[in-house]
DNA sequence: TTGAAAGCGGTACCAC
DNA sequence: GTGGTACCGCTTTCAA
C-alpha cells in the first residue's frame, strides 16, 4: 500500500535498524516481537527499549509476504449509509477485531464493475474472506459471476461469503448467512391482516433485488392463507429510499385509494410513506396503518414508532465472521470443493404503534 | 494479510508462474503489468493469455514492498452506524476510489486503547494517511496523545487528517478540516430566538466533547446577541442518542416547564425529544418547537420535518482526501514540520417545519 | 525490447 | 538462547 518512498521524506525504520541500534541480529528482534519463541529476559528488554525509542511498528506488507501477517476480511457494500448494512459490517468488524483480524469495507453503489474491481483488489490483498452485502440483483448472468468470484477466490486460498441474499446452486465454494425474509414478511404482512385489514398497499422494493422478491412473496403467500384476494394493482415496485415511499403513496392515493394499511418494504420506505399520508391529511394509525421492515434505529424514532420486523443484522456479521473464522481454523482437509455452508437467522415482528384495526369494518 | 499458506489449500499463482508459461521473464510479465513501459504487442499479448488463463492478480504485499503499491486512506470512526460518519466516509471513500486508493474503515468504539492500537495497526499496514473523525473528548492529554499520533505517522512518511474536530496546537504535522459548528449552533439559536422563543431547552451533547462545546458556545454566543439571558437550568448534557433526547425532555417536563423550544445538540436527540414532547400530550411545532444538528437523512424523515443545521459531512471527506493527496503530489521539499493546513467548511440552517412562533407570546 | 539480478522488510530454518 | 541466511512475490536498475 505504501507507495514508494514519500518523496523527500523520512524513511520508516525497519527491523534491521532496530537490530543494530540494540546491537542484536535481526532473528532476535523479530523473535521479540512475535513473541512465539524463547528470548532471554536481557534481550527482550533490549529490544523493546530500542522499539519505542524508535516509535518502530513492523512493517505488514512484508510480514505477511514471509508468511506472518494479520488475516483481514473484505467487507464489500452497496451503500455504506444505509442502515441496516452499516449494522451489518459493524457485526463483521466487531467480530474480526475480537479475533485481531483487520477489516476493510468497500462501496460498489450498485455498480457490477466496480464490484468486480473490488472483488479482484481484494484478492490482491490476499484477504481471508470477501463478504458481499445486501439483496442480489437477479439477472441471469448473476450466478455465474457468483460462481466466478467464489472460484478465484476459493483459488487464491480466500473465500466468498454472501450475506442477506439467497445462496448459490450448484458446487460452489461460497458461505450464505441469510435471515429468514420470506418469513418475516408473512408474518409482517398476517399482523395487518388478522387486524382486520383486507385492502393493504405493498411496497415491496425493486422488483429485480431478492429481496424484494422475498418480501413480496411473504405477503402473497399470508394474504393466501388469509383467503384474502391479492391485488396486484396495489403493489408498486420502486428503490429502497423515503422518496419512493412518499411518491408511491401519493400516487395509490390518487389512482387506488380506499387502502387501510401501507406494507412498506423497509423502515425507509415507510418513513417516505408516512410523510405523504399526512400530507394528505390522514393519520397514522387512525386512518391507515403502516409496518416496515430491517428494525433500524429510524423505526423508533418515527412518530407513532413504527411496528415492524426485525432482522438480526449486526448478528448476521458476526455470524459470517465466525463461519470464516472456523472454516479458516478447521484446518487442512476440510471438504473443499463442497458447496459452503448456508445459514439462516430468525427474524421476528416487533409490534409497536404504528397498526390499528382499519377505520370501518 | 494472507497468512501463511491457506492449510492445504491451492497456493496462489505467482508472477513466477505467469513468465514461465508463457515462456517470458518475470521482468517482461511486471512490465506488461504495470503497464509503464514499452513492451512488444506480441509479448503482452501472450503474457495477458496466460494471465486470464490463471486467473493471475498481483500480491498486493509484494507490490508495496517492492516499491509499487495503491495508496491507501485509513479511516477511524468511532461507531459506523452513525449516520453522520457514515456520510463523510462515503466521501472519502468515493474520493479515494476516484483516484484509485484503497481506504480501510476501523471503528474505535470510543475506546482510546483501541484508537492507539489502530493507529499503529495502519501505520504497519503503511497507509497514506489516517483519517480520524468526529469530536474529541476534551481531556487534558489529548493534545500530546494526538500530537504523538501526528509525529509517528509522520515520520512513517503517512499523515494524520482530523475530521470535524478543532485543530491541534502548535507545531504538528497534521490536517485538520472542520465545520463552522460554533456559527451553525449560533445561527440555529439565532433562528429560534427570532421566532419569539425566550425559555430554550438546550441539549448540547456530552459534555467534555469538543463538537458539544462549540454548538454550546454558538447558542449562548446568539442568546448574548439577543439580549437573552441564558439559563443554566435549562442546559442538559448527555450522549449523542435519541434516549438521552427523550429522557432529557421527559425531565426537563417535570423539572423546568415553560420552556418553549428544544435546541437539541443533534437530530437523533432531536428524535428522541420530540417522542418525549408528544408522549407528554405536546404537539410540535404547536406547543414546543424543536430544532437539531447534521442534517442528516432522520432529519427530513421525521414529522414535522426537522429545521437543522446543514453540516457538509459527505463533502468534508472529499475535502480531507483531497488534502492528503495534494500533499503527496505536493511532492519533495514541501514544507515539512509545518502544522498542516485547516480548512474550515460551512453550515447553514435548513429551514423545515418543526419551528413555530411560541404559543402565546 | 527483453532478461538477469539486486533488493524491499520480515520470518523461520539451520547451525553454533 | 542467538546469529546467519535463504526465501516470500514483485519492481526496477543494468546489461545485452
């Protein structure tokens, strides 16, 4: 990483300096530092005295060529201000510190070249693990390019793990650490309904993203055992911000009014959903009731606080960490080539006030 | 990174590797690579087929050691979830990308061990620079403890660049970019007391944070200005979060009625005060206004839509890589052992719906 | 234009 | 317990 020497400026000190300034070999100092070896008392003292007057820190670039070096894990986002992945890379991170692993995060936005980019930079870096965040895009190259990235990774002695979308098909070396999205949404969506609502707006998020495709079929699939009719003309597709849930919201209102409840595909979307409602002077439980979905901090802090469901994000993190971590450990001869794990987390409805029973009957 | 050999793994293709199959030098493969010098078409042209073929990237480490290497930003934010931080590391993120450096994102969780340890870790990892942001806890070593940071890094040939905090004394070769915090607090006050308001709850933040001392200082500054005497009484510190927002009003309630605004230290608080305001049967703006600090997403989420102070988070990160890279093209014979520059950005007051002229007058 | 070889800063094996 | 030293994978003179 470093480029080459900072132009006029002072040279780092290296293990060799140390070495001479503590009149001692090179094998020594390193051994002090790395401690996994026998020194004497003198020596070490020695040492240590020359390191800290020097301010010295070795150097990782060439440790981890002579094979030491800190493991590292890739974190790879969309979009590092959204919420629920910063909660997400926060669980990640938590864990790798535990573990003295170092991690890196990098945003694609949403762009499958630079997220190519990243994957290979990654791989450059030697890291231990690329976690890529967030719903997939389901274009039909899709698992191939998956498939592609777990294979060079897995190659170059890596490993790809895949957090908060579905796994790959077939025999690929990829970890999946997903939540139960089409549960939630069942369930979110049977909270509206056993509270008597029939006509319920769905917002489910981008029609291409997993996600979304989750959500929407968790709410089909309750909406069928509730023997209520689906109307596809209150569902509107559109992204994942406030702006979609407002705009959505006014245009139902004008074109399909007469629903009593907002089944917004994530707290943002219901955030922007809430706002046009009382733009257009309805209130929120009173005349129409919304729920969301991810549990971010936001959900709370919205006026009423708004029922929805829960996602363990940050768990999902720590989580993937631990499966690198243990997959890392497991040593020589642990299955390869096998289709990684794929684990699925729990989520839940958090009932707050943003339902009531709808307005009539 | 890498640490050693991945156990019984499939060792990664080395640049070795590439010249012999295709029959060529390592010299000829790293100059088709680095793409800096003038190779025959027929050479690269071979060399680039095996390359594909193996799935070759260069070892990052090896780069870097050797002399070649991306530069890389590190930055150190105290918790990622935070909107607010979020934002400036997006723009040194997208500043970083833009220029082809890598950043790395560590988080500290307010813990100065883990500051010191990750400071150390990314002057082994050698970056260009390590970016801190946010407000600094006021206690009485931490100009030395920075200073320290400052003059390591320094003498490692990478830099300290301080993010939303004051700069430091003296000689230090640090960058600092910061934002008008005392004239945005100063303005928003301004803002409030224009409107007719006199009884003004203030929470600024916790107390020994630099950030929470200047928007204090800004809002007496304005309250002086207005002839306005400022009531001690009606100053609650606390943490940066929507709890202490609620149970700071939920208190001053019982404690200091009358106030007829909220001055809060952030929009998060803001969040919290006004769940506290309408838990207590007030209505915002009506009965009590309140206002916030960041301009963050939560701030045009909420209702009534929050006035707040504008602070240019996601541009102060454009502005501290773009400060770091300058620098390092700045090249040899710079001024050296000069304290870096700081650069100042602006702020502004966003004008919403959460104010309202005090109930009577 | 291309190849050979000397490092870059550490680690770890092999002697002493 | 220590010291010498052969690499780790790549870049970059220096020659050819």
């Amino acid at each position: 990483m470093t480029q080459r020497k900072p132009p006029g400026d002072t040279a780092r000190a290296t293990i060799r300096d140390v070495a001479e300034q503590a009149g001692v070999s090179v094998a020594s100092v390193s051994r002090v530092l790395s401690g996994n070896y026998p020194v004497s008392e003198n020596l070490r003292r020695r040492v240590m005295k020359v390191v800290s007057d020097l301010d010295y820190v070795t150097n990782a670039h060439a440790r981890s060529l002579a094979g030491g070096g800190t493991p590292t894990v890739a974190i790879l986002i969309n979009n590092i201000t959204g919420a629920a992945f910063a909660h997400v890379a926060k669980g990640v991170e938590g864990a790798a510190t535990l573990r003295g692993w170092l991690s890196l995060v990098g945003t694609t936005g949403d762009d499958p070249e630079r997220e190519l980019a990243l994957v290979n930079l990654m791989r450059q870096q030697g890291v231990a693990a690329v976690v890529l965040l967030g719903g997939a895009y389901d274009y039909d190259e899709y698992q191939l390019r998956m498939a592609r990235f777990a294979r060079s990774l897995d190659a170059a002695g890596s490993h790809l793990v895949l957090v908060g979308r579905p796994p790959l098909e077939g025999d690929v070396p990829a970890t999946t650490v997903d939540y139960d999205n089409e549960g939630g949404a069942y369930a979110m969506a049977s909270h509206l309904l056993s509270a008597g609502h029939r006509r319920i707006l769905v917002l489910p998020g981008p029609a291409e993203l997993t996600t979304a495709q989750s959500r929407l079929s968790g709410a089909w699939r309750a909406f069928e055992a509730y023997g209520v009719p689906f109307d596809r003309g209150l569902v509107r597709h559109g992204p994942y911000d406030d702006e979609h849930g407002y705009t959505a919201v006014e245009a139902a209102l004008r074109v399909t009014p007469g629903f009593t409840a907002v089944l917004a595909g994530t707290d943002v979307v219901a955030a922007g959903a809430m706002q046009a409602l009382r733009a257009a002077g309805l209130r929120v439980p009173d005349d129409v009731s919304i729920v969301g979905y991810d549990d971010i901090p936001l959900a709370s802090q919205l006026t009423p606080q708004l029922t929805t469901v829960h996602v363990p994000y940050e768990e999902m993190g720590r989580v993937a960490l631990r499966a690198v971590a243990d997959r890392r450990e497991g040593g020589a001869g642990r299955r390869k080539g096998t289709d990684g794990d794929h684990l699925v987390l729990g989520t839940h409805v958090v009932v707050r006030h943003s339902v009531a029973p709808p307005r009539r009957g």
